[in-house]
C-alpha cells in the first residue's frame, strides 16, 4: 500500500480544522455590498462575501439566512471576520453566532456614520486580523478531521459511469478512516431516493430524511410546472440525460456505499463524523454554499457538460469523465478520468489520482475554480421577503 | 494510441440502455458492462453521440426502461433493440409533467 500523505492544515480555536486561511469581510444584507467591497479593495488579501438578501426576510427564510452567514463566517477556512450590517441588531446577531467559535470576529453597522466611516474603521480592523492571521500555521492533520463535501453539476451519462464512481471511493475512504463527507440535492434523488432511505442508519435519520425528501417534493409538484430543462437542465439533457430518475442514479452513485448517519437541514453542520445527506437545491452555487455554511472545507463536484462553479470560501475540486469537456474546458478541469470510459481505466486507478489532487488541495494547492477567481457565494431563499 | 474498448457501456445485467462512449455512427457495435456481465454486441440504427444512449432490447410504448438496475424511464413509442433512446421516446416515470 502507498504511504499515506502527510496532510496540513489550519487548527482553529475551536480545533475545527481548515484548508484555507481567509479573512472575510461578511455583509449582513445587500445595502452593505459596497461598504464590503470597499474594505477589500483597502486591504487586498481580504476576502469580500457580496449576496443579493437579507433584507425583510422572516421565519424559517430568515433563520435559514442567518444559519447561512453565520456558517459561512464559523467555516475553519476563515480565520477571522469583520461583519458589516445597515443597522446593528441582525449585525450583532450575526457576531455573536460567529464569536462562539473563538475567532476573531467584529462587526460594524451602516446607518448613523455612511460608508466612507464604516469603511474606514472596518479597515482597520480587517488590516489587523490579515496581518494575525498570516502568521498562523499549517500543521499536521489526520484525514478525520476533514470535512468534505460533494455537488455534482451539469451532469450527463459520463458522471454516473465515471466521475461519480472515483467520488464514490473517496467518499468511502473517507469515511472509513473517521471523516465526514456531506452530500444533498433532494430533488435529484427522485427515482432512488428509497436506496437513500435504506442506507439510513437508523429510522430517526430515516424519517428525517423522507421528510425533507418529501417536502421538496410536494414543493417542486405544487408549481405544476414542466420541468424538463430545469430538471434535468438543457445542459444535462444535451449531454443524453433523458429524466429526472436517470440524473439522480447518476447522483446517488457519488455517495458511495458508507451507512447515512445523518439528515441535515440546509446549512446544518453535521454533530458527528461520517456520510450525512443535507436538504439541498440542486443549483451549484447554492448547494455548494450551503455545505461550506455546514463546515464543508473542501468540495468533490464531478462535471459532465462542464460547470465551472468555485465557492469563496470552500475549494470546489471539478472531476470530469467527458472526454470532449476534458479537453475543451481544461482550463476548470482538477482531475480528468475520461479514461475509464475511452480506455477502461480501473475506478482504484482513477480514484487514488482523485485522493492525491483532493489532498494537495487540503494541502494548499489551489483548485482550477480558486485560480480563475470563481467566488459564486448564493444564498437560498426559501420565499418572497414580507 | 488509437481508441479502444467497447463503444458503449451498461451499468448492470438487465440494463435496457447503454451509454456511448464516443460519437458512434449506424453499424455493429459492442456493449460492455461495469458489473461483471460479459460484452455483448448490438446492431446500432441511427447515429448516437458521446454520453447518449442505445436500446439493448425492444421496449413497448407505455412500459418501464431499466438503468442502473432500476426504472429509470417509461418509453413513450416503441423502442426497437439498436434505436438511439433520448427525450423524443422515453420520459420520466416519476414527474408526470416532465415532458418534451
């Protein structure tokens, strides 16, 4: 057997273990952009999180929307954030969830000093935490204290016979050696969401899964809508997905074979280590947000047709056995394994070059989606704002 | 190296499809399996692009098209062994609307 890798990263107070070393200038709400925006350009090397809500949100939408920022700003790959809101009550919330982790945290809210002040001082600060947070250090971690996560987008035949399969291995690895791994989109189980249900290892998670199963499912039929397009998209469609069933026993195969020890609502980090299904949109940039707001530090997305999705904050790896997209969009590609399709390649072969670019990443290694700026950070709204 | 292999390839026993592996042109064609099902051989009746699929056996309009072992479809025409399969003759069993 080859010897293992020594795999780095960066322990938080906490002793979550991250991947990346950001620091995050997060806005509460959409006012807040530009003041956000303005921090970064002052301070490069600080990372700006821009997103369209966070307005006049209520209930569960709302709740959904601080799990999110919340999570996003507590994800280990943030070493520390400076949290800008027009006013300071949902501000400080949004601190307060953060501080719990440890790290440096604080925040600063728009009405009564404008942006020119809020910037200013919010720069400052964010100066400081850059200049802390690049003398933190790598040090040695154990695969069990990485969590993964795992999206699959633009999707065709190719996923399910090979990118979904090396996944599979990894995840199964993975797992075994004491990590976790996160998959999701709900609605792209339909036609094999009961071999889901089986693998669920007790009835509590059972439950909880066919629950959220079942309530995107009556969410999507009460539209009445022809989803042929949507789900599967044009793309998936013109890669030779015929249906909805075909696409998600493509998405299931990425889940590989370990027990589901956990249903997770949107953006709900996971309590113990192992495979756990979260209750996702299929959309790329909102699932893989989700998963990072979950703790997610780096992200397994097999590609058919070629989606070129990053995360600002979560490193997205893309795996394609397309052998046309392999070589048309190389420029997004990490890991090519067209040959398991054209040559026969070995799922072991093909999966330990996934598990040697997905431990170089952990290690540092940039991701093609990271080096091409890809930052797609996208909010789940569950309905209209009052 | 010049390409190898069969042309299309079949996830399990039973399957009724199989995924082209490049883009494959009308004309005897092999079939390979990820289980351990040997190779078959299928006679190909119309041009099949790269990720698209082929018929393994006759389906009748109205009955179930198996993938992965399960139902993945429902043909929607008759579908003769060798037939190119997509949106114009299957259609999901499951979203009633889904529809071309």
């Amino acid at each position: 057997m080859a010897e293992q890798r020594r795999l780095t990263g960066f322990r938080r107070q906490n002793g979550a273990v991250g991947t990346r070393n950001h620091v995050a200038i997060l806005p509460v709400d959409d006012l807040s952009n530009a003041a956000a925006e303005g921090i970064a350009s002052l301070v490069p090397g600080t990372l700006a999180l821009p997103h369209a809500f966070g307005r006049l949100q209520f209930g569960e939408d709302l709740e959904l929307t601080f799990r999110t920022l919340i999570g996003i700003g507590s994800n280990p790959n943030v070493a520390a954030v400076v949290v800008i809101g027009i006013e300071p009550n949902w501000t400080n919330r949004i601190v307060e969830g953060i501080a719990k982790t440890g790290k440096p945290v604080e925040g600063i809210s728009i009405e009564g000093r404008g942006d020119l002040k809020v910037v200013e001082q919010a720069a400052r600060i964010a100066q400081g935490y850059l200049q802390e947070a690049s003398e933190l250090q790598r040090e040695p971690v154990d695969r069990s204290e990485i969590m993964l996560t795992t999206k699959d987008g633009e999707s065709d035949t190719t996923t399910g016979l090979g990118s979904c399969r090396i996944t599979a291995y990894l995840s199964d690895k993975w797992v075994e050696a004491g990590g976790t791994m996160i998959f999701g989109e709900t609605s792209e189980l339909t036609g094999g969401e009961h071999l889901i249900a089986e693998r669920c290892v007790d009835d509590t998670v059972r439950s909880r899964f066919q629950e959220f199963y079942d309530g995107y499912i009556e969410m999507i039929e009460a539209t009445g809508a022809n989803l042929l397009g949507s789900q599967p998209t044009q793309g998936n469609i013109a890669g030779g997905l015929s249906t909805i069933e075909e696409k998600a026993m493509g998405n299931i195969v990425k889940t590989g074979t370990a027990p589901i020890v956990g249903a997770l609502a949107p953006a709900e980090a996971p309590t113990r280590a192992g495979l756990h299904f979260m209750d996702t949109s299929s959309a790329a940039a909102e699932c893989v947000t989700l998963m990072a707001a979950a703790g997610g530090v780096v992200n397994l997305f097999p590609t058919g047709q070629g989606n070129v999705i990053g995360n600002p904050v979560q490193p997205v790896v893309k795996i394609t056995a397309n052998p046309k997209t392999a070589a048309s969009m190389a420029d997004h590609m990490d890991v090519d394994c067209s040959d398991m399709l054209t040559r026969g390649r070995s799922v072991e072969e093909a999966g330990d070059e996934l598990i040697d670019i997905v431990e170089r990443t952990i290690n540092g290694r940039l991701t093609a989606a990271e080096s091409l700026g890809h930052r797609e950070f996208t909010i789940t709204k569950l309905y209209r704002s009052a | 190296m010049a390409e190898q292999g069969p042309s299309f390839l079949a996830h399990k026993s039973g399957d009724a499809v199989a995924v082209a592996v490049r883009d494959i042109k009308p004309g005897n064609a092999v079939v390979g399996y990820l289980d351990e099902t040997p190779s078959v051989d299928v006679e190909v009746r119309a041009d099949v692009p790269l990720g698209h699929k082929v018929a393994l056996t006759d389906t009748a309009s109205g009955a179930d098209v198996i993938e992965y072992g399960v139902r993945t479809a429902i043909a929607t025409a008759d579908i003769v062994k060798g037939d190119y399969v997509h949106t114009h003759n299957v259609r999901s069993a499951r979203w009633q609307n889904s529809v071309a």
